[in-house]
C-alpha cells in the first residue's frame, strides 16, 4: 500500500511552500523600489516618471524580464503540482530527452561546459552591475575591457588590506608553528644499525613481521592479484620485550626511513595544536613515502594517545611470579606458594595484581573520558584516525593549475606507509585505531620462552667475557621465567658490575646468581641477629627449603636467605620447574605443608614453642585450604562459596566465606597436613640442622646448595609416592623415555573409586 502511495506521489511535482514561491518575486520588488525611490524626486520626478525611465533602461527589463520568467515559472510549478500528464510531459518527453541526449557525453566534458556556462553567467552579471554603477564605463563590453585598469588602480589599496590582514594572521602562524614543533625523529636508512638478528627471543613474532616487509618491498604482488598492503601493526606485550627494538629492526630491515613519535609529542596546552601536530607528521610521511618508496613510522606508548572508550579487551597478561615480601606476610610465607595460589590468596585478600603481569581492570565513564582528554587532547586523535583511514590524500598545488587550464587531474599516488604501535595497555587504545585498514596486524610481544630467553642471554653473554659453561646458560634460561629481554640485559650488565667491583673483567656464575638475588630481592638492610634470633630464622626457612626440596615437582628451590629485605625476615624463594596453566590438589596441598613447615620446625626443635614469624605462612596455609574446600572442588563436598544466596553472582570473599562455614573441615585438612609435615621434617632432622648451620654462616644459600646438602633430587617424596595426576606424569616421561607415544594413560588414583578425572586443560583457579 505504501509503494503505490509513493507511485502516485511520483507523478506530480511535490507542492512547494508560500514562502518558497513568492521569494524571488519579493527580492525582485524589493530591488526595484530600491531603484525607484532613490530617483523620485517631487515635483521634478514623479513615481511614474521614475518607473518609467527605470523600465526604460537595460537594468530595468531585466529585473522585469526576470519578474515576468520568475512568475511563469512559479505557474508551471502550480500546474506541475496538480496535473500527472502535464508533469509527466515536461519531466519525461522535455527533460528526459534532454538528459538522454547529454548522457551519451563524458561526465568530464558535461562538467567542463558546465563551468564555461557558469563563468560566462557571472561574467555577464559582472559586466551588467559595473555599466550600471560606473558612470565612466559606456557598455557591458566596456566593463570587461576596463576591468585590467580598475585592478590595477585598485592594487595599493589592496596591498595595503592584505599587509594588514598579513601581520595579525602571522602572528597566530608563527605561535602555532612554535608550539607544533618537536616530538618527531627522522632518521634516514643510513641512520640505522639494527637488523631482525639483533631481536632475541621474539621468533615467532619475527616470522610473522617478516611477511609484512615481504609486502611493504614488493607490493605490486598482491596488488596486482587484487589485495592491499597491510599498513599498520600493534606491538603489545609486557614493558622490555623488546617493541620498540623491533621496530627499529624493521627500518634497518627494509632501509627505509623510520619516523620516531614521542609519546607525547600530541599532548599540548593549547587546542588544535595537537591536530597541528597530526597534520605536520603526515605531510612529512608522505613526501619521505614519495621520495624513498616507503616510510615507517613508530608510536611508542601508543596508549597515550588517548581512547574515545574502553575496548576492554580480555586476557592481556601472563600469571607472573611474585618476587619479594607483601605486606601482612612476616618471613614473606607468601613466597612459598606457587603462582596460582600466590594470585588466589592476593585475590581474596582485595591486594591489587601486578598490572603488568595481570589482565587490566574495566575502566569507568570517568576514567575514558580523562584518557580522551588528557592523552592526545581533543579532536587530536579523530585527527589522527583521519590520516591513517587510506591516506588517500591528492597532490596539491599542481592539481589546482590543471583543474584551472581544464585538465584532468592526476590521481593520488600510493603512499607506502607502514604504521607500528606499541603499548603495554591495548585495552586503552581505541577501537576505531585497531580496525583492519588502520591497525591489520596485532601481535603479543610477550615474555620469551625457555628457548627465547636462552637466544637472548646467549646474545648479551657473548658481548661480555665470561667463564659460563652451555649447561649453566642453559640453567640460567631454566630459572628465569619472565623475564624480559631488557631484563636479562640488565642481569647481565649487574653481573659485569659484581666482577668489576671484585677488580675482573670475566663475568663468573656467582656474579650472575649475586646479581640476580639483588635484582629480584633488592639489596638486603644492613641489619644483624643476634645470635638466637639468627638459629631461630636459620631453622624457620631450613623447615620450609626441605619440605619444599622433598615434595615439590612443580617447582624447584631458587635460593634461601635469612637476610633482612624491607618486612621480610627470610624467605625460600622458588622457581615453576616448567610453564603451567593449571594447578592440581596434590600440589596445593603441598604449598600447604610448605607453609606449615616453619610452625611444625620451630615446635620441632624449639621443645613446642614458636615464634609469631609463621603469622603469614599460618595465612596463606589457611587461604589455601579454604579456596581448596568452597572454590576449587576439592573437599568433600560440592557447593561452591562463589555463589550468592540468589544464586548469581560473586559472593565477596569466597575464603573468608569458606572459613566461616567449613572451619571444621578447614582445620581438619591442616592438621592431617600438618602431621604429614612433621613426619616429614622429623625424618629429615639432620637436614634441617645442616641448612640452618649453613645459612647462618652464609646468609644465603642457592637451590643447587640445598640439594648437595639434602643429597636427594627435587621431589624426591612426591616421585617415591606419585599421586593424583603425578602418576600420567611419571608414566608419560617413561613413555617419552622408551619411545611409547602411543600408549594410552593409566588409570588416576582417585580418593573415590569410579570419581572421573578432572579435565587437565581446565583451570581450577
């Protein structure tokens, strides 16, 4: 119904408004009173007499000439409006055929006689006004012959108008040109020493950049089989693996000229000067584009720019290890967790996670709108988002004397111009940056790898003199997980330090363990024992280096220290034997016992008496078992403490939840933990008393030390009594050992007969 009612419509013209028809009439009266009046003069002239002449001169019959056309006009609208066969008539058979007939031109040729029709009407009208107010000038044709002299004597006056207009407008140039200066580094190709063999352990990362450059050098390729050159690429990943070195391995790659952007080089004071900025840069991109056949350009920190809105993008960290005490933890009992209890009991205790190891938080209204504002400044980053949407930009002066002469323009050239990003905060970028024809490629620089971080130290020992053997560098890599590459350089120049300072010039395995205790530990205060406290310490983290050294597969002793670090009294600190991403109940319930170790040591050879220093090894313990029994389903009963009384959402802290409703059960798994512990430290006593000797003379000690003294290997206990999921293990490393990669796994040892196992690849956290 409605498509006929549109048809009908369709066949007459669309009524017009009263204001819409009667306008120009009343222009054209209004113009003619003007005239008029201004040449009645009583009793010499009369109005008739004035109208008369008026009409008489050339202005006159055209302003009557054009009232007389405007009011034909308007009656063939009136009857358009109401008649279909008279609409139809004019609009198909007149105008139809007209445009039928121009159709068979080039829409090029169309528009230039278009412009010599419309230069030839304002020539004309020109020539007209001039022989009407110029008493000087006799005929049209004369105002067109007299326009050179009336220029020309109208030249200093024009001169004096524009000089004036010149100063004030200079003045606001030469300010805005000042402040638009600066943040911008070209360096040219020659410039440019590094190369893709300088980046260590970033292949992957290296394989996929190398795809880019294949296009950048040789873009006809896939152009010519109808795709397009990729033209940006996002670097994300943790502060110091190696984003902005890349980069410049890129330009060095591809000779190219690299255009280095401070970050913030578009935060001003003033507004507009950031867009100022924007437009500046582009234009120097596109001519050093034209003049080396590419440019790269690299924003480092990009999250400065600014975000129009959070693109809350989830996943942007690793789990990392906690390095050093936490407020609450006397003898840093949070040190003897592994990662995944680490971040469960930070989690239930409301202390902030590393954000540079952990997924970032939603941002509030608030926080994007004071991102948007104080990063780039506004209208600075829709400045930007403009030049990177093609940069299709066409040339400039030349196109406009071409266009004058009547010639076609030349098309926009192609501007090679590859854009890098950096940024530790993807999720503060916005989203129309990373859309494909902006930002095509996003790659995580993360930490290396055992492999990567093995390339990376190999590359930094090699420009020191050192006395390593390949097995202690292949170790080095082993126990340094997370480290980035800038880290390990930073290890290495330390450990070149401790040799200077020792009056060498080769770096030796104990300038590297010393330098690496100090980097993550900090220096130690100069405090001492005295000599109780100094055995009672001693004691306390030999309990928990043994217990650690007996059961523990998943992770192995990096050092033991009872040295004094900020409210650390001591700690074991420990390394992930290998990258994990799930945690089982046999491990957890060994962090458990290596938290009790310093209560059931320090009762142990104390005569049943401890010190308040196992306060935060008793806490973590407890957080453990409470998220064990109402989170992770590994109690004796179901009901997770997760879940409200409505039956959605969080329900706070799901620990203290646990604590309060299943203390029983709570306390009962500590103590048959804590009795297995005793056993434990009880059958190693001789250990304990050698370690604390040890540490008492040494301070600290390494994970390689406390083996000789305990003379058994790494979960020596857990290997002798597998359990759980340890049992695939052992018998997937035979497997491994015997070359059976088809045999299938045996059977779990479940608490339960018939209990199903757990899913490996889901995560109990």
């Amino acid at each position: 119904m409605a498509g006929q009612q549109t048809s009908v419509l369709n066949r007459t013209r669309r009524k017009a408004d009263t204001w819409d028809r009667i306008k120009f009439l009343i222009i054209l009266f209004i113009i003619t009173v003007a005239i008029v009046g201004s040449q009645v003069q009583p009793p010499f002239v009369t109005l008739g007499q004035a109208l008369t002449d008026f009409l008489a001169s050339t202005p006159g019959r055209i302003i009557a000439l054009l009232f007389v056309l405007e009011v034909i006009r308007q009656i063939h609208y009136f009857i358009s409006e109401r008649s279909e066969g008279y609409h139809g008539f004019w609009q198909n058979r007149v105008f139809g055929t007209v445009e039928g007939g121009l159709s068979h031109f080039k829409p090029w040729t169309r528009f230039r006689v278009g412009r010599l029709v419309r230069w030839t009407v304002i020539i004309s009208i020109y020539a007209l006004v001039m022989d009407y107010f110029r008493p000087e000038i006799a005929s049209p044709i004369d105002a067109i012959a007299q326009t050179p002299r009336m220029f020309l004597a109208a030249l200093p006056f024009l001169f004096q108008l524009i000089a004036t207009l010149s100063i004030v407008v200079l003045q606001f140039v030469a300010i805005f040109w000042f402040l638009s200066r600066g943040g911008m580094d070209v360096l040219m190709p020659e410039e440019i020493n590094t190369r893709f063999s300088d980046v260590w352990g970033q292949d992957h990362v290296l394989r996929l950049i190398k795809e880019n450059i294949a296009f950048l050098e040789k873009p006809d390729e896939i152009e010519a089989k109808g795709g397009y050159i990729p033209g940006g690429i996002l670097l994300w990943g943790p502060p110091g693996t190696g984003k902005t070195l890349l980069a410049e391995g890129i330009a060095g790659e591809t000779g190219k000229p690299y255009v280095f952007v401070e970050p913030g080089a578009f935060i001003q004071m003033f507004m507009g000067v950031g867009i100022l900025k924007v437009k500046s840069l582009y234009r120097k991109l596109r001519k050093l584009s034209l003049r080396h056949g590419g440019v790269i350009v690299f924003f480092d920190e990009a999250d400065s720019l600014g975000s129009r809105g959070g693109l809350g993008a989830p996943g942007l960290g690793q789990p990392g290890m906690a390095h050093g005490g936490v407020n609450g933890f006397d003898c840093n009992g949070f040190s003897y967790l592994s990662p995944h209890s680490q971040k469960a009991v930070l989690t239930e205790m409301g202390i902030e996670i590393n954000p540079q190891t952990d997924p970032a938080p939603p941002r509030r209204l608030r926080d994007r709108i004071i991102m948007g504002m104080g990063g780039g400044g506004m209208g600075t980053l829709q400045a930007l988002l403009t030049e990177m949407n093609g940069l299709k930009k066409p040339r400039g002066i030349t196109n406009k004397f071409r266009k004058l002469l009547g010639f076609r323009p030349k098309p926009a050239p192609k501007y090679r111009i590859l854009t890098i990003m950096a940024t530790n905060m993807p999720n503060a970028l916005d989203e129309a940056m990373l859309r494909p024809g902006r930002i095509d490629r996003i790659y995580k620089m993360g930490y290396p790898s055992k492999d990567g971080r093995l390339q990376t130290l190999i590359g930094y020992l090699d420009k020191v003199k050192h006395e390593l053997t390949d097995e202690q560098i292949e170790k080095l890599a082993v126990v340094t997980p997370y480290y980035s590459g800038a880290k390990i350089k930073d290890l290495v120049n330390e450990s070149l330090i401790q040799a200077i300072r020792d009056n060498r010039d080769t770096v030796t395995w104990d300038d590297i363990w010393k330098a690496k205790a100090l980097k993550e530990l900090g220096p130690a205060e100069d405090a001492e024992y005295i000599q109780r406290e100094r055995h009672a310490v001693a004691v306390h983290e030999a309990s928990h280096a043994v217990v650690a050294h007996t059961m523990r597969r998943h992770m192995a002793i990096d050092l033991v220290t009872i040295e004094r670090h900020g409210d650390t009294g001591g700690m074991v600190k420990n390394l992930l034997a290998e990258d994990r991403f799930t945690q089982w109940k046999s491990e957890f319930e060994t962090d458990i016992m290596v938290s009790l170790a310093s209560l059931a040591g320090e009762r142990m050879f104390f005569d049943d008496d401890n010190s308040s220093g196992v306060t935060g090894d008793l806490r973590s313990a407890t957080a453990v078992a409470a998220l064990m029994e109402g989170v992770w389903g590994m109690g004796d009963r179901y009901l997770s403490l997760t879940v409200n009384e409505t039956g959605m959402g969080q329900a706070g802290n799901a620990a203290a939840v646990a604590v309060a409703r299943r203390q029983d059960e709570i306390n009962t798994r500590l103590s048959e933990l804590y009795d297995k512990t005793w056993n434990l430290l009880d059958e190693h006593r001789e250990e304990v008393l050698r370690i604390a000797a040890v540490l008492e003379e040494k301070k600290t000690i390494s994970g390689d030390e406390v083996s000789q003294i305990m003379g058994i290997p790494p979960g020596a206990r857990a290997m002798r009594e597998p359990k759980g999921w340890q049992v695939i293990f052992d018998e997937t490393d035979d497997a491994r050992h015997n070359g059976a990669v088809n045999r299938p796994a045996p059977e779990l040892n479940g608490e339960r007969s018939g209990e199903p196992a757990s899913d490996p690849a889901e995560d109990p956290a």
